[in-house]
C-alpha cells in the first residue's frame, strides 16, 4: 500500500528543509486567513454594504418624491438633507446626464450602488473614484439632474481596512518569527552536511561542532564518531604498512647483495627481475594505500596542471585541447598523480593522446583518449580494481602491477568526482572525469 505523494506534487514542492518547514507552517496559516477573509467579507462586509447602499438609495428615492411633491419651498428639503444627513444637493437644469464610462465591475460599491439604484428604476450616474471623501451621483429629473455628493462613510464600512490590517499583520508576524526558528534549526544540518561533505573529499574538519536540537546533535556527534574512528584507521593501516615497508626492504636488499655474488648470469638476471618487480609492486602498494593521506586543499590552475604535465613527456603526440584558467579546489599533489597514471597508460598502448577540459554547468569534465587497442566493455569495472590486469587485451609488462587505475579511482572519487570509462573516438580508450566545479 502506497501512502507517498504523488510525482507531480513532489516536483512542485520545494526541495530545501527550510522551505519544507516555512510550507508547513504558513500553508495552514494562508488558508486559515483566507478562509476568515471570505467568510467576513461574504457575511458581513458585503452584507452591511449592501444595507448601507439600499438605505442611501432609498433616501435619495425619498429626496426626489419630496422634491417632487412640493410646491412652495423646495429648497428647504435641500437644505433639510445636507444638514440631517450629510448629504449637498443642487439641480442643474437643462443639462443631460453624462454617459457611463467604466462599469468598475471589480468594485463592490459600485457593484451595489449600480444594484439598488437600478431596483428603484432611477435614470442615473455615478462616479466613485474622482472624489477621495465623496461619491458623485447623478440623478436625472425632468430636463435636467440632481446632483448629489454622498460621503464614502454613508457606503462603506471602515472596518474592512482595520480587519484586513489586523488578519494580515498577525500573519506576517508569525511567519517571520516561524522563519527565524526554522532558520536556526536547518542550520546545524546544513552545517553538518558540509563537514560530511569536506571529510568526504579528503579534506581537515577542525571546525565543526554539533549543535541545534536534540536529534540533530545526536547525529553530529555520531558523525564526529565516525570521522575518528576512520581517520585511526586510515593511521593504524598507514603505519602498518610503513612497518612492512621497512620489514621487507632489509631482506630484499641482502636477496640483491647475495645476487651480486652468483656467478651464473642469466639466473641472477632472472632473479634479479624478479626482485625489482616485488620491490615495485611494494612501492605501488604503499602509494595505494597513502591516496587517502591528509594533504591540504588548495586553489590551483587545472588547465596549467595539465599543461605541466604534458611537458614532462616531450611529446608532440600528445594534445591539449583547452588553455584557459580554470581555478579548481582540491589536493594539487594528488590530482597531479591521478592524471599522470591516466596519461602515462595511454602512453603504453598507444602513440597519440588527446586531453580535453571542458567546464559543464557545476562540472569541470576532463577526458583523456588514446588510439591503443581499448579495453573490453565487459572489463570497464574490472581494471578499478586493486592489482587486477588484463592478460589478453592490452600487452601486460612487468613494469606494470594493476594499480594506476585503483589509485586514480580512488583520488577522484576522494574530490567527489566520477570516473568512467568509453570507446574512443580515435579507436582506444576514452577516460572521462567529472569533478564538481
């Protein structure tokens, strides 16, 4: 039974923490808003507007019955209507009304005020918006109108303005409070996310230091655990294989001496080659098993990384494709070593090189193709391995122990990079890394 949210609604959410929880917090508060809105707009707003409207219409109905009915002194009710009701009256005669402009459907005023004075079959006209205090009505009579100059306060409740300002100040309120809290809670994990992400490549974590909740805390301190316990492993396995170093290159070195006193040739020879080739795998194995020791992340030229390197094999068959600066952050020292393993097998099989780097969105792509004979596809994940060659595809020497690739592997992987493996275009192998820019 599947109970998760469906991928339409997933790519809508924010991916963040700190926008998961803002959503959680002010999408009930938005709606609970919103919700109120309605309601006192539709209940009691509207509704009193509308009253209020009905009430004035009904008044001004009233003014043209009387005026209409008196003889004597008309302008007394004129009067009457300013002084008891607010309301200034005066009759242009001989002029017709103007024509209606802008419906203004959007206005609940005028939306009323159009309603009720059509429901008492008034041939009228009405502007609300010329006037900031008043509302000029025009009421057609005989050959002329009755103009009217209504205060806004006889249509409108000012209640809306103070309840609008009361629901939304609370809101904006809870929501910034909210945001300052949940700021300082998705801070530690972010915090934290960093130091995984530094320890990862490689690089000191001195200066972290679990905070924010409960769980949060618990979580730095197990990964603070965790760093230590791998970095006394990383020391334990160093130091240990620094002992054997030292333990197998004393007998190597009497094995080399006692050689040197054979008088059969052609065995010490052989056995000799046998000698550097364990002295060699020795040294390899050690360089393995340092890739992961601390050294300091640095700023460096990649693009003049590679152009140095180039330099040093003095070879016209080996082209670089790209000259710009490209500043990357990493260990300068290792990244040197992983592209010269890569460079130096492309040397062994084959005799033209290409080297490009290119800079892809948040990647920097480096990729390194030969026109040797390749490597089966079937074997792409094999030759990562430590010691692992192949026999048949590629001429096997012994200068070679298995371990350039697992050593480069590992180097690319420690800058959080990817390394992969293809067809080239040239007819060999294609080398493509991805380091994060």
């Amino acid at each position: 039974m599947y109970y998760g949210l469906s991928k339409k609604i997933k790519n809508i959410l924010p991916k963040q923490l700190f926008y998961r929880g803002l959503l959680i917090v002010a999408l009930p508060i938005i709606i609970l808003q919103i919700t109120i809105t309605l309601v006192f707009f539709d209940s009691l707003w509207i509704k009193t507007n509308k009253g209020m409207t009905r009430a004035l219409v009904s008044e001004v109905k009233t003014f043209v019955d009387a005026y209409e009915n008196e003889e004597i002194n008309k302008d007394f009710i004129l009067v009457l209507f300013k002084e008891n009701l607010g309301i200034r009256i005066k009759y242009e005669e001989d002029l017709k009304l103007p024509d209606h402009f802008d419906d203004r459907w959007f206005s609940p005023i005028d939306r009323s005020l159009r309603r009720e004075l059509k429901s008492k079959n008034l041939n009228y006209w009405f502007d609300t918006t010329s006037y900031q205090d008043f509302v000029d009505l025009k009421i057609g009579y005989k050959k002329g109108f009755f103009q009217f100059f209504i205060p806004k306060e006889r249509l409108t409740s000012s209640s809306a303005r103070v309840f609008a300002f009361w629901i939304t100040l609370p809101a904006i309120l809870v929501i910034s409070i909210a945001m300052i809290f949940l700021k300082n809670q998705t801070r530690p994990i972010i915090k934290l996310a960093e130091a995984s992400e530094k320890f990862g490549k490689g690089e000191e974590v001195n200066d972290f230091r679990p905070s924010g909740a409960l769980e949060i805390r618990k979580a730095g301190y197990e990964f603070d655990k965790m760093r230590k316990r791998i970095k006394r492993h990383l020391k334990q396995r160093s130091e240990m294989l620094s002992g054997i170093s030292h333990d197998l290159r004393t007998p190597l070195t009497r094995i080399k001496l006692q050689l040197a006193l054979i008088n059969n040739k052609k065995i010490a020879t052989e056995l000799s080659e046998d000698v550097d080739e364990m002295e060699k795998m020795l040294n390899e194995y050690l360089q393995f098993a340092k890739t992961g020791a601390e050294e300091k992340t640095e700023i460096f030229d990649l693009s003049e990384l590679l152009r140095n390197l180039i330099k040093r094999y003095n070879s016209g068959n080996i082209l670089l494709k790209y000259s710009k600066k490209i500043n990357f952050e990493g260990r300068k020292e290792l990244m040197k070593r992983c592209i010269n393993n890569l460079i130096e097998n492309s040397t062994k099989y084959g005799d033209k090189i290409h080297i490009d780097l290119n800079k892809l969105r948040q990647n920097l792509i480096i990729t390194i193709e030969d026109n040797g004979p390749g490597i089966p596809k079937n074997e792409y994940e094999n030759v990562f391995k430590p010691f692992y060659k192949i026999d048949k595809s590629r001429s096997v020497t012994k200068s070679s122990v298995g371990l350039g690739m697992s050593i480069s592997s590992d180097i690319i992987r420690s800058h959080g990079g990817t390394i992969k493996l293809g067809k080239s275009k040239m007819g060999g192998l294609k080398v493509t890394i991805s380091l994060p820019s």
